[in-house]
C-alpha cells in the first residue's frame, strides 16, 4: 500500500513542476511587465524601470529564472519558503492567505452540496429509468448543463436577491406564486412516485393541495418575516430524518438502527433549550463543536445501547440522524437571529447580498450575526456553482447505475433473495462510486476555475481575482502562486482519488504490486 501511494505521489510531483516550468516560461516569455514604462516620459521611469529589473529578476533568462523560484518553493524544508514578491514589493503569500479561504469556502459549499443532490436524483432516476421522473430530470439537467455561469450569476442576482429582498418587506406570497409552487409541487412528486394514471392523479392532487395550505399558512403568519422552527418542528423534522436515514442506511427491518435513530430526535427535544441558553450566552466555533462532538459520542453510545450484534450500521444509522439534527439546532438559532440581524443598519432588510463575501458595515464582536452574513453571501455564488454542476453529477451517476445494475453480480445478489435497498445501496451504488470518484475529482479542480468567473460576478476577492489581476499586470510571481496552490489543490485531489480507488476496488492494490 505504502509503494502504491508513492508512486502515485512521485508522478503527481512531476506533473505539478513539469506544469509548473511550462507555464513559468510561457507566461515570462509572452508578456513584459515593463511595457507600459518604457514608453514613460517620467524622469522616474529609468529608476522604476532598473528597481523592477533587479526585484523581479528580469535581467536573468526564464528557465533559470523558475529555478530561482522554485528554490523558495524548496524552502519549505529548511524555513525558509517564500513564493516570491509582486509587482508592488509584497509578499505573494500576503494576498494568497487572504484569497485562500475565501475560495476554499466557496467551491467546498458548491462542491459538497452538488455531490449529495446530484448523486441522489440521479440514483433516483436509474432506478426509475423511463418514468416521468427520469424524463424530468433528465430535461432540467441537460438544460442546466448548457447554461453559462455568468448568465446564470445575473438571473440568479435579479430573482434570488433583489426581488427576494423586495418580498421580505411584507412577506406574503402572492396567490399567483402560490398556485404556481403547487402546480410544481404536485407534478414533483406525481414523477418522483409514480404509478398508473389514477395514482398519479391523486398523488398530484394530495402535493398541491399541501403545498398550497403550507404555503398559505407561512404567508397569512408572515413566517418569512419572524422565521423560526422550535422544539416541536425541530422534533418532527427530526423523526422524518430518522426513518429517511435508516430506510437507506439499514432499512426499517433492523429494529435496533430504527429505534436508535428515532431516539436522537427525543434526545434534541429534551435538549433544547439548554443548547439555545448555551448557543444565547456563549456563542462562538468552540460551543458548536463541542456540541457536534458530544452529539456523536451520544449517537454512538445509544447505537450501542440498542445493537448487541452488528452494529456497525446501527451506529452509522445513529450518527448520520444526531448530525441532521444538530444542524437543524444551528438553522433554529440562525432563525432567531434573523429579525435583529436585518434590522440593523448594515443590512436595513435587505439580507441577500448580490457582492462582495462579507459585509464591513456589520456591527464586530457579534458572532452569530457574522455567521449570518458569511451565510447569506455564500448563497448566490452558491447556487450558482452547484446548479452547473449538479447537471453532470445527475447524468453520470444516472448512467453509471445503469451500467451497474446491468451486471451480473446484481443479478446474482437478487437471486440469492437480497432485498432491493441492500442489491442497491450495498452492491451496485458502492461500486457506483469507483467511476464517480474521477468526476469528482475533476469538478473540483474545474469548478476552481469557474470560480474566477464567479468571483468576479459576484465581486469576491479570491484566488480567481488574484489570477485576473496577475494576468492584467503581466505580474509573475503572484501568476506561479496562484497557479501553484491551485494546481497542488487539483493534485491532492488525485491523490485522494488513487486512495478512495483502492479503498473502495482493493483489486487495484493487488495491480499496482505486479
């Protein structure tokens, strides 16, 4: 195992510094940082012109230039690593500390929300293939694949945020909204559940209706307004998490994941208002972690409580269900913190942003209205990124189960009388991941590059800014460091990719030894 990761690690180094003396010398050779002042008629523009020459080594030809560069790269070894400075006399790493996590924070949101639905309706839609469902779906994701993303950026700045702002100032919905939210509702899951025509009629018939009353009711409460869940919605949601969780995880025949898995929704309600009196005077990352934490440990020790044998998917099962509902304890304070969040000032009910990651405005010192903010502006980039994405995820994963069902193995495991969650959850969609694993690889390092496009839409300032300012300034020194974290993020994603092959296909192990 050992010898598999490191020739996998010693082919992923020599394409990340063969990429990286490629694009050195290319990017040195085809721009000239000192155009602009050699035809200066500043008296100064000599000295500028000399002190450039000698910060930026212009004097000294491109390939032994890299070196000269990669030494500082090398200088992770000895404490002394340094990626140059720009053009301006500072440190790259300077900018990049900043732009790094602004990025990071975005494509991980994107990335993560895209992988979950698509990969769930698309598993949906082979499973359902040919239905209503599956010909839905199928439109939405082609449609959403063809579109560009800063065309989506710009609807999604018009609908999701001005007019969104606009209907918070009374938040009532409109009958015609109404009726259109339980038109779609209805053909949502007539397609999603399917059947003969009478059924779909009723199916049809019972969503819109519910959707109608639901939304009617959000609106006449003006629940938009003064959004909140509760212990009662939090504890129902809860069970809904728990038997959702387990149907897919187990299935409702193993009565120990059931009964554990309906436990932690009682645990939250039991727990409420001591976590809100907690969340309300000590706010901050350290309370939520520790709740996360002792969450788990509780979800383990209940899994243990009811399992005696195999429990490992019980305390999967367990753990999966206590983590949703400790998220839904975060969204309730969140929900709480809404009406004195867009009552101040700086947001002066108009809580969706459509620039910049944060607003300098707020008030400092108050934690959850900055978890707010960070929120908020994460949700236009967001959507926009996720909604390319899960297109792909969605059509590869329908076809890669497809493909899968069609072995022969599936057949054997139907014959040996498995049920039809256990030949598909633990037979066809473990093995569904092996080609899924590359797709996501590669959307990760893609969606890094349309962040740039994003970023620059949605007025963030991160590594995609940073590239267009190195690209505008012929700087580059600050080029290489955007280039060299970027692709060293898209080469740890391989790396990660080799890793999950071999843990999810050990027959590769067994090849990589020969």
């Amino acid at each position: 195992m050992f010898a598999y990761i490191g020739r996998r690690v010693a082919i992923l180094l020599v394409i990340l510094f063969g990429s990286s003396f490629l694009l050195y010398n290319l990017a040195a050779i085809s721009g000239d940082p000192l155009e602009g002042l050699r035809g200066s008629t500043d008296p100064k523009a000599k000295a500028q012109i000399a002190a450039l020459v000698r910060t930026l080594h212009l004097n000294v030809p491109p390939p032994a230039r890299y070196f000269m560069w990669l030494k500082g790269i090398g200088g992770i070894f000895t404490g002394h690593f340094t990626l140059g400075t720009t053009r301006d006399g500072n440190p790259v790493s300077t900018y990049l500390n900043s732009a790094i996590p602004t990025t990071i924070r975005l494509i991980t949101m994107a990335t993560v929300v895209a992988i979950i639905m698509g990969i769930a309706v698309g598993i949906i839609s082979a499973l359902r293939q040919y239905s209503r469902f599956d010909y839905a779906m199928t439109f939405v994701a082609f449609l959403m694949y063809s579109l560009p993303i800063f065309w989506v950026a710009v609807l999604l700045k018009e609908y999701l945020a001005i007019n969104f702002n606009n209907f918070l100032a009374n938040g009532k919905i409109s009958p015609a909204w109404i009726i259109s939210a339980a038109i779609i509702s209805g053909f949502f899951w007539a397609a999603l559940i399917s059947g003969n025509r009478k059924k779909v009629q009723i199916i049809f018939a019972i969503a819109a209706f519910s959707t109608a009353v639901f939304l009617s009711l959000l609106s006449l409460t003006k629940w938009f307004t003064h959004p909140g869940l509760g212990p009662l919605m939090m504890f129902v949601l809860g069970m809904g998490f728990a038997f959702a969780v387990t149907y897919t995880s187990t299935g409702f025949n193993n009565k120990a994941a059931l009964r554990s898995a309906q436990a932690m929704p009682i645990i939250g309600l039991i727990f409420y208002f001591p976590v809100e009196y907690i969340f309300s005077k000590h706010p901050g990352v350290t309370p939520i972690a520790l709740m996360f934490l002792l969450t788990i440990i509780v979800a383990v020790s209940t899994a243990l409580f009811f399992a005696k044998i195999d429990r490992g998917p019980v305390i999967r099962t367990s753990v999966i269900t206590s983590v949703l509902v400790g998220i839904l304890f975060l969204i309730d304070k969140l929900m709480k913190t809404w009406v004195p969040y867009i009552n101040t000032d700086a947001i002066h009910f108009r809580p969706i942003p459509t620039i910049s990651q944060s607003n300098s405005l707020l008030p400092a010192g108050n934690f959850w209205f900055t978890f707010l903010d960070t929120v908020t502006h994460l949700v236009l980039p967001t959507v926009a990124l996720t909604l390319i994405s899960f297109a792909g995820y969605v059509r590869y994963s329908r076809g890669t189960l497809l493909e899968v069902l069609n072995q022969d193995y599936i057949r054997t495991a139907r014959a040996k009388g498995l049920t039809e969650r256990t030949v598909i959850m633990r037979h066809a969609f473990r093995n569904t991941l092996i080609p899924l694993t590359t797709i996501i690889v590669v959307d990760f390092a893609s969606i890094i590059g349309g962040a740039i496009i994003t970023e620059h839409v949605f007025g963030w300032q991160g590594m995609g800014t940073l590239f267009n300012t190195a690209i505008n300034n012929y700087d580059l020194n600050l080029l290489m460091g955007v280039f060299f974290v970027t692709s060293s993020l898209a080469v740890l994603a391989n790396l990660a990719a080799d890793l999950l092959y071999s843990a999810l296909d050990p027959r590769i192990r067994v090849v990589g030894k020969k």
